[in-house]
C-alpha cells in the first residue's frame, strides 16, 4: 500500500497570509489526524478528522481548521499567519475504528516570514 | 488534558549497549501507548506500542513495559546500533469506542550510539 502522501513538501508564506496544506491516508483508511511539530513545543495534536467530522481537536486557536473529503483526504488551512506558526505540519493516517495506529507523512515545512 | 513527560532528554550510549527512555502520563484513563523514531528531516515512524491491558510486549531488540498503578511506560533497546541514533518520542491517547483521542507526545529524547 502506498504511504501517507502530503503536499506541499515546502512553503513559505508572509504573516497574515492563509494557506492550505493537503493529506491523502493510506487507502483504507478514514481517520486523519493533524499535528504541529516545533523545536519548542514539540508534536502537538491539532484536530483528527473521521468520515468526513472532526471527532477530536487540539489546543490551537480558530485560526486552525480542517476538512476531510468523501474519499478521506484531508486539508489544514490556517488563516491570518503568525510567526509562530512556522513549523513542519504532520498528518497521519489511521484506520481510525478498532485500531488507533497512527501512521505519519513527510509532512509540510511552512516558514512564514 | 493529558500531559505526558519524557526522560532523559538527551542519552548517549556505546553501541552494543542497552538503552532505557521512561515516561510519565497524568490521564489514568489513557490507554493507548505507542512509541515513534524519527530520524533527521524525516517522518516520525511508529516502532511499537502497548495496549493497558498487556503489561510488556516486545519486538526483536525492541521491548515498551507499562506500569498502569504508577502511570508510567518505558521504553527498552538492546544491543543498540548505530542505526538507532534517532529521536524517540513516547505518547498517550484515549481509545474508546468512538475513536480515539489525539495522541499527546513527551519532547522526545535523543538517542546517540558511541562506535
């Protein structure tokens, strides 16, 4: 099976700025789950996203959304960008029903200038 | 919420050697304990992980047991090897019938093997 897949691999945007950042799950799976990895904070989970409904979300303002569409891809959007949000963006997949076994993508690097 | 602290920051042993990476939840109703590596500029890769209600489980060199009354996982490398450089980072959720909550990480440990 292919792997967690995620695109863009590198962006740089400018604060104030909104950008949107793509997951596509393993097939078969339908759970997708996004987090934020920084230096100083380290993987923080942001929101998990199941049948198309976010079911669980993290500690991260409203600035953070996400979507998942009918075929289990996911998309992060942050509006209004911040320095702080500079930072590799993960997502990973899950069968997300008798197993939660999280498999991770390369991610997005995001550096906001 | 859940917090989950790891230890040591940083280990560095010879290689050959055992190397032992402990951590700490404050939700006794976590029940989900995975562990990851990841290695420089690349994704974290899941290695292995417990359930709360098995108390070790192992896999090759690599061994995670789980103390549910102290709340409290470790994990447990032996005859390490250079390929084993790496951060690991530990983490806990919740799995219930629904799903399972986000998975909440320890800050990692460095893991350096000495030739």
């Amino acid at each position: 099976k292919a792997g967690v897949t995620q695109t863009p691999r590198y962006l740089i945007k400018t604060r104030g700025q909104q950008v949107t950042l793509s997951c596509s799950p393993i097939s078969g799976h339908r759970s997708v789950s996004w987090y934020q990895q920084t230096p100083g904070q380290g993987l923080q989970f942001l929101f998990e996203y199941f049948s198309e409904t976010q079911r669980n979300k993290g500690n991260f303002p409203g600035r953070f959304s996400g979507r998942q569409f009918s075929n289990s891809r996911s998309e992060m959007n942050v509006s209004t960008l911040e320095l702080g949000d500079s930072a590799l963006y993960l997502c990973a997949s899950s069968p997300g029903t008798s197993s939660n076994e999280q498999f991770f993508g390369p991610g997005t690097r995001l550096t906001v200038l | 919420g859940e917090n989950v602290e790891q230890h040591p920051s940083t280990l560095s042993v010879q290689e050959g050697d055992s190397a032992v990476i402990k951590c700490t939840y404050s939700d006794s109703a976590s029940n989900y304990f995975p562990w990851y590596k990841q290695e420089l500029g690349k994704r974290p890769q899941l290695i292995i992980d417990i359930r709360s209600n098995v108390g070790e489980k192992k896999d090759q060199r690599i061994a995670v047991t789980l103390n549910k009354t102290a709340k409290h996982f470790s994990l447990h490398i032996t005859e390490t090897q250079p390929e084993d450089s790496a951060v690991y980072f530990c983490a806990a959720s919740i799995r219930s019938g629904g799903g399972a909550d986000g998975l909440t990480f320890g800050k990692g440990t460095h893991l350096i093997i000495q030739p």
